[in-house]
C-alpha cells in the first residue's frame, strides 16, 4: 500500500461523501481514483456505462443478469 497526499479540502470531501457512501474514507478515494482513471481512458462514456461495464466484470452480476 502506497501513501498519496492530498489536500485538506480534497480529504474532508473524501471524508464526507464516505460516509453518505457507507465507504471507508480510503475505499472513497480509490472509487474515485478508478472512475477518473476510467473516465480518461473511455471520454465519450457516460458514467454510467462506466458503473455497468464494472458491473458486468462481477462473476454475481453477471449471474444475476443471465437470470433476469
């Protein structure tokens, strides 16, 4: 695990919407670190073809979904 700094203002909005998430304040940060991350390697995806995609590489969703 690698330590990445980050501003105060940055951090309290991680620490705010972890909670409204129910993630921990480093599970928030990687979230969005991923979204970001994806956002930039696939630009003319919306965010939630970008939620579905991830979605659908989950062994359960895929399972769920084949069911419905």
């Amino acid at each position: 695990m690698g330590i990445v700094k980050i501003g105060d203002d940055l951090h309290e909005e991680i620490r705010q919407f972890s909670s409204v998430m129910n993630r921990s304040i480093n599970a928030q940060a990687e979230f969005w670190i991923k979204m970001g991350r994806l956002a930039e390697l696939n630009p003319t995806k919306t965010f939630q073809e970008l939620i579905l995609e991830q979605m659908k590489s989950v062994p359960l969703v895929q399972e769920e979904a084949a069911n419905e």
